[in-house]
C-alpha cells in the first residue's frame, strides 16, 4: 500500500480527482479558514508565499487548540464549533489523498498547504496525539 499523499487540485478541462481522495479545498468543511488575502490585508507581509506559510501555520495553530475560536456565528470562519468539527472527523481522511488548490513544493522544500497538516495528522500513528 502506498502511503496517502497531497493532490494538487485542477480546474483545466479534463482533470478528474484520483480515486481514495478526499477535496480539503477552502469550499469543503476540512477547508483552511485563514486566507492569504487575510494575512496581506492585515499587513502582516506582502509575499503571497509568506502568507501562504502564515496561512498554514496558523490552521495547525488552531488545530492543535492553541487559537480561541474566531469571529463569525457557530460553523463559520474559525469558530470553536468548527474546530471540533475538523479535529473529530480527521480519522475520515485517514489512508486518502488529500487534494486542494495549493501548488505543490519543490522537492525536499516544505509543504504550505493547509492539506498537508491535515494529512500528517489524520495518519499519525495509533496512540500518537493529534
């Protein structure tokens, strides 16, 4: 078997998402709620790369419960509602792929997307915390 991976998802004609994946993508509801228009609004830097880096440390911030909910009613944006939604169902995306529309890194560069959080906590090991 051969270990879940991180998909690049595809809006060109004619791309179909592999079988044993699962579309994280910001529409669906394990989607990052943190934006990199978010990050260079706030002016926290200007470099689409950089945000995207802040985007998904901040996700595993939230993840891990290290960020109270954030604004907007139960269900939306970062919301404590939703946090607990994503933490217990990430042992649905254990052993798929997972496809958003992030670009994937260089080789042996780090992973900027929000789906490879995702994925390396839904596969860690039973008895490992989350």
């Amino acid at each position: 078997m051969t270990a879940p991976t991180r998909i690049q998802r595809r809006r060109t004609k004619g791309w179909r998402c592999p079988d044993n994946t699962v579309i994280v993508s910001r529409p669906s509801r394990f989607g990052n709620p943190f934006t990199i228009q978010g990050c260079i609004d706030a002016e926290w830097t200007d470099s689409v790369a950089e945000a995207r880096r802040i985007c998904t440390q901040t996700f595993e911030e939230w993840l891990d419960g290290n960020l109270l909910g954030g604004p907007g009613p139960d269900g939306t944006a970062w919301s404590a509602q939703r946090l607990d939604w994503i933490n217990s169902h990430l042992v649905d995306l254990r052993s798929k792929n997972l496809a958003c529309y992030c670009p994937l890194p260089e080789p042996g560069q780090p992973d900027h997307c929000h789906a490879a959080v995702l994925l390396r906590l839904a596969n860690l090991t039973t008895g490992e915390p989350l």
